[in-house]
C-alpha cells in the first residue's frame, strides 16, 4: 500500500469533488491536508479487515471498493464504495471494530485520515466532524446489508463478448441515456496511449466514464477491466459464449471481480432461449435484454441508480386491479425497469415483464381467470381441494414454455419453501411452473414439488416482497398492496357444525359461515400480515386500490378491480408523472 505525494492543485480538484471537503472552510482543508496520507491501492488489496481495530476513516478519491463480510461459505460482498464516498467514519466516531473487509475492486487512491488528526481538526473546526457524523449517521441508519449500496458505479467497462459487437456504436447510444444523469466520455482503443493520471483526470471531471475494449485480449482491454467500477459484457444473442471471452472464464476469488451485467444484443424480437444460455456462464451477472435504443435507456437507469421498481402483491382475485395500476402508471410516464411479485401479484407481473401491452395483458388474463375458474377442478381433499392441472394448463397455455430469463424485464416471483421454512426467490427457470408455486394456496391447490422440496404460495410468508427488491434494485420502489388483510366473517355464533342435512338446506341461503376455501386462503395469508406493514414502509410510493369488497375468489370482478386500481392510481399520480414528485420530492 505505497504512499502517493501528488501534486497539491490536483489534489485539491479530487478533493474538492468529494461534497464534504467541499463543504468545509478553506483553512479547514489545508489542515486537513497536513495530517493526511494519500494511498494508491492496487486492485485487490485490502484497506482494513473484518474485526480490526479502527484508527482512521478514508475517503475515495479514484477507483472504487468493496465491502465484504465473513459467511459460513466465505466472503459476501455487501455493497460499493466509489469516487467521493467515505468508509470507516463511524467506527472513528464511536471507535467500534471494523464492520467489515475492503478492499480495492480496482486501482484505487484513497485519502486516509488518521482518528487522532480528525479530532484535532475537530477541535479548531467543529463542523468538519459535523460533516462526517451526518455521513456515519446516514450510513449507519439504513439496514446493515444497505449501509454500503448507496453508491453506484461511474466508470464502465465496455468488454464484447463475441466478434461482430459494435462496442463504441452501443457506448455512443448508452452515453445519450446517460447524459441525463451527469457528463459521459468514451475512452475507445484509440486512446490506449492515455497514462493513469490522463484517466484519473478524465474521471474526476466526467461523473461517468465508458471504456470500450477491444479484441479478445491485450494491454488496452486488460486497463479496461482495471478501471472499472462495473463490467458491461456485450454479447450476441444468437452467437455461442468462447472460452476466450470473460464471460466464459471461470475468475479466481482473489480476482474480485467488480459488479458485471450481462447485456444481450437482440436484432428486432427478443430470441427465446438465449438468456439461458448466455446466463449459466456466469450465472452472478445481472441479465439485460437489449433490442434497441429504448432497451439501452433502462440498462442506463439501472446502472445509474435511476430506475423504478414495481412490486405486486398477492391477493386472490384483487390482484386483477394490479392491471389498473400498470395501465395508470404507464399512460403517467412512468418507465418500469424491472418487476417482483408474490401470488397473483407475480402472475401479472410476469406478463409486464414480457413486455405485453395493457391491452394484451387484459386479454390474455381474461381468458386464464374471467372466462374460466382456474379452481374448479375438485378431487379428493388427499392433499388440496382441487386437483391443480387445469391451474398448470392456463398458466402454460399463457405463458408457454419461456423461462425467466427470457423476459424482458428483470423479474422473480416469490413462493415459500415448506421444506426449509423459507422464501424462495425464482429469478431462473420455467415461468409458469414457477408461477404455478407462487398461486400454490396450502390446502387449496396442490404444492410444487422439485428436487425433493415442496413450494407453495409466497404470501404464506412475504406477499409484498419490497425488500427483496430494495436488495437487487438500485432506485426507487412502487409498491402495490391489495393484500388478503381482510378479516373473514361469520354470520353465525356456533361452536360444532350442524348436522349434514341441515348444511344442505342452508346451502340455498344467504352464506352463514365461510367456506374451506375461505378459511384455507386466510390461514394462508394471515402469517404475512406484519411482514407486509414493514414492507410498506419500504416502498418509495405504496398504493393500496380500494378493494376489500372483492372477494379473494371473485373472478368474475375482473373488470371491476382493473377499474379500482386505475382510479385509484389516477387519484394519486393525477395522470402525470411531474405531480407526483410535488407530493414526494424524495421520489425524484
């Protein structure tokens, strides 16, 4: 970990990018300087470990880091340190252990500011610790998984995974996307005589650089690689993976290879089937389909921290007002970069992240729900109420045989895990048996069972997944809750049920009692009621459509939930995305 002495001008331009030493008075800052060790990190060394002793806070003023805990499998990375981001300053100011490793992704330089000095600068300038306590505030308010997630990548590597990638041509366009977001340069192959300063320099004044390389290996591509906060591998949708290429190489651990996006080149359709077949090389990578420039802008989004996140509740038949909501949303100028879901909220989730229009989505959830009832395929009670094939033909019938990873949007569903007492996110596989488990009532429909473990509905444990989204999604979150939180009534003060001749005759009247069904759902919902309320509070924007006179089993009420879920969003977002950010200026 050598030491740096740079030159003082362009250390004051770093520094001055960093918002609190902008902040600071001027003599405040040249105090600051005296005391401070300015280190270069190679990419892979590590700055503190796990445990350590805390004796000083840093702040990174090129590269990037990342933050990795200890599991029971290794070491996890928790989250990204970037250009202008602090690490460390709360365990200075309460003088607790490291929380975690880090570690340069990438050759970084980072700016040390030994405990003892910062307490003498506090003690002439208060307000440079004020400063540094609000960032440590900030940091150590949010859950510890989210404590270093804040950042976002600035420096992109740009690495084509198969001949024929035009890498600047897609850099030109992702650029355009970008620019809404702060300055973008390019830095192509015909820039490889540029020395590390000449880039550092570039990279303190652009807020995002994209390094495209290329070839399938060499000097220019390996610097790439080294400078990135964040890999974009580029690759054909129609071409194999080669073993020459990073995404078909098998990275040691020590690598530490920075965050990669698998971005998959379309020409016209999205081509079914090659999502799994890119991904299995590297099944870590996030997967983002691209057919044209629009594509390009939601890679932009999700790779700056700008995009939104809708979660769709489960509910029963409610969940048809999920339609309302999307079809509201989208005529407001919403762009929706990727989607999550439990139950029925998944099932229709599914068909955004297809890419289906309002219109066919309509359709073609009229036909699977409003033309038949997917439950009335009765059987013996061995296992469930109904038998589950004519729930599993619908869902196929839908959705055919496309796997997760053939969906435009980034997606999972959530089912619960019976055999481990968990949830299962499915963000891979077979779409409509996934599905399939997710819709899986306990006692209603039979579970699914794979690989000797069994699946049902994810509301028995978390039927508004807002937090697993928060964990993959770097923007914002629309929540949708139209939820099974309805209590289930009686008409009758009762202890015993009456005799079988009785309950015929009473089969004719108004319902006295609930019915199996009824009471299987509810029981089944009723555990994620309280994970449900925190998980509203997660939510950038929670919208709750009026549908508790809809029943669970309704589907006859299609029409009419889609209606409460349009108005219901019309009401809150007034037909325009730009009210919205009146009522929450955090959202924007």
């Amino acid at each position: 970990m050598p030491t740096v002495l740079p030159d003082h001008d362009h250390a004051i331009a770093l520094l001055l990018q960093v918002p609190w030493f902008a902040g600071l008075p001027e003599p405040a800052r040249a105090l600051l300087l005296e005391g401070c060790e300015w280190l270069s990190l190679p990419g892979g060394e590590v700055l503190f470990h796990e445990g350590d002793a805390t004796d000083a806070a840093y702040l990174v003023l090129s590269g990037s880091l990342g933050a990795f805990r200890r599991t029971a499998s290794g070491s996890e990375r928790i989250g990204l340190v970037v250009m202008g981001e602090s690490v460390g300053e709360l365990g200075v100011l309460i003088q607790r252990p490291r929380a975690a490793t880090v570690r340069a992704l990438r050759d970084s330089e980072v700016l040390r500011l030994p405990a003892a000095h910062l307490e003498a600068l506090g003690a002439q300038y208060p307000v440079a610790l004020v400063g540094l306590a609000r960032l440590a505030l900030r940091r150590a308010s949010a859950p510890r998984d989210e404590r270093y997630q804040q950042a976002t990548p600035r420096t992109f590597a740009l690495l084509p995974q198969c001949p024929g990638v035009d890498g600047i041509g897609f850099a030109q366009v992702l650029a355009r996307s970008l620019a809404a977001y702060g300055s973008v340069r390019i830095l192509g192959p015909s820039d490889h005589q540029l020395s590390s300063a000449q880039c550092l320099a570039i990279e303190t004044e652009a807020h995002f650089v994209l390094y495209v390389a290329d070839g399938v290996d060499g000097e220019w591509r390996g610097r790439c690689r080294r400078q990135a906060d964040a890999w974009l591998l580029l690759a054909d949708a129609r071409a194999e993976a080669d073993p020459q290429w990073e995404l078909a190489q098998v990275l040691p651990p020590e690598s530490l290879p920075p965050p990669q996006h698998l971005i998959l080149l379309h020409s016209g359709s999205l081509l079914l089937g090659a999502g799994r077949r890119w991904q299995r090389r590297s099944p870590s990578c996030g997967l983002h389909h691209v057919r044209h420039d629009a594509d390009i802008a939601r890679v932009a989004r999700l790779l700056s921290g700008q995009s939104l996140g809708l979660v769709l509740s489960g509910g029963g038949a409610r969940g048809f007002a999920h339609i309302g909501v999307i079809k509201a949303l989208l005529e407001a100028g919403f762009a929706i970069d990727s989607v999550g879901g439990t139950s029925i909220g998944a099932v229709i989730g599914a068909g955004l992240a297809a890419d289906w229009s309002v219109d066919e989505m309509t359709e073609n959830y009229r036909r699977c729900f409003y033309e038949t009832n997917p439950l009335s395929d009765y059987t013996f009670p061995f296992v469930s109420l109904v038998a589950g094939r004519k729930a599993s033909r619908l869902l196929k019938e839908t959705f055919g045989e496309r796997e997760i990873e053939d969906l435009l949007l980034p997606y999972f569903c959530v089912s619960a895990n019976l055999t481990r007492g968990e949830v299962a996110v499915h963000r891979t596989g077979c779409l409509w048996q996934w599905l399939r488990a997710s819709i899986a009532i306990p006692g209603v429909l039979p579970p699914v069972c794979r690989g000797g473990e069994v699946f049902v509905d994810g509301g028995v444990i978390n039927n508004l997944p807002v937090g697993i989204m928060r964990a993959q999604h770097p923007g914002e979150v629309i929540a949708v809750d139209i939820g099974g939180d309805r209590a289930i009534e009686a008409k009758v003060d009762e202890v015993n049920l009456p005799p079988f001749w009785r309950l015929l005759a009473q089969a004719f009247q108004p319902q006295r009692r609930p019915s199996l069904t009824q009471i299987l759902l509810r029981a089944g919902m009723v555990n994620a009621a309280s994970a449900a309320l925190e998980a509203r509070t997660q939510s950038s924007l929670l919208l709750t459509p009026p549908t508790d006179d809809i029943d669970l089993l309704e589907w006859k009420a299609f029409y009419r939930a889609i209606d409460r879920g349009y108005q219901h969003t019309l009401r809150i977002v007034g037909g325009r995305k730009d009210a919205l950010s009146d009522a929450l200026p955090s959202l924007f």
